[in-house]
C-alpha cells in the first residue's frame, strides 16, 4: 500500500487518533445543535461561487480563442 516505515505508519495512526479526540466533541455538539442557515447566509455563500463559476468559464473562452 505505502513505502511508509512502521514506525511512520504508527505515528500517522497515533496522529488521526489524537485529533479525532480533539475535534470529536466540537463535532458532536455541532450534530447535535446545528445552526440554521438564513437566506443571508445563502446569498454569502453562493455569490463567490458563482463568481468562480463565471471566472473559470471567462478562462475557458479566453484559451479558446
């Protein structure tokens, strides 16, 4: 699978364990009380997106030409 030594493959393990303890009850109180999205919300998220969108589209035509 890897050419990763033991001893890197157990730090690595010991790495994910150790922030899933730390990020785990951040996690499980986020699940358990999430916080509803308004429509201003909305309008922040997807005015970058579209604006991505309409960049990698301007991109495109350009490399086009």
């Amino acid at each position: 699978m890897t050419d990763l030594p033991t001893w890197q493959l157990l730090l690595l393990g010991v790495g994910i364990v150790l922030l899933l303890m730390w990020w785990g009850p951040g996690i499980k109180a986020s699940l358990k009380n999430p916080n509803k999205g308004t429509a201003e919300d909305w309008k922040g998220l997807l005015l970058p997106i579209g604006a991505v969108i309409v960049f990698v589209v301007l991109l495109v035509l350009l490399a086009r030409s």
